[in-house]
C-alpha cells in the first residue's frame, strides 16, 4: 500500500489510479430503516469505469 496525497475531484483521481492500482475499495453507508446498501456518489462514479477490481465496503452508522 501507498500512500500519497492529491487535489481534485476524487472519483476521477480514483479513476486514474485505478489503472495501476490493485483492488479499489470505496465505501458505502448502511441507512437507518432501509435494508439496502447505499452507495456515494464517488463509488457510484468509479465502480462502472474502474481498471482494476473494485470491493465495496460497508459501513454502518
């Protein structure tokens, strides 16, 4: 893993490290009184376009 900090819109930074990345691993939000999985706007954006393997991860608030 590295790490390494940049600027700008964060689904199109992930989009382009996804190129040479291993698994992307965005998160998603449980919400309160509904059973699904609820994804974010930047997972949303990655998961269909990304070149590498991508796990959402939940999370529950």
């Amino acid at each position: 893993m590295h790490r390494h900090t940049v600027e700008g819109h964060a689904h199109r930074l992930l989009f382009d490290a996804s190129a040479d990345a291993g698994p992307l691993v965005p998160g998603a939000r449980y919400r309160v009184g509904h059973p699904c999985l609820r994804l974010g706007r930047v997972a949303h954006a990655v998961l269909p376009r990304s070149g590498c393997p991508v796990a959402v991860v939940p999370q529950r608030v």
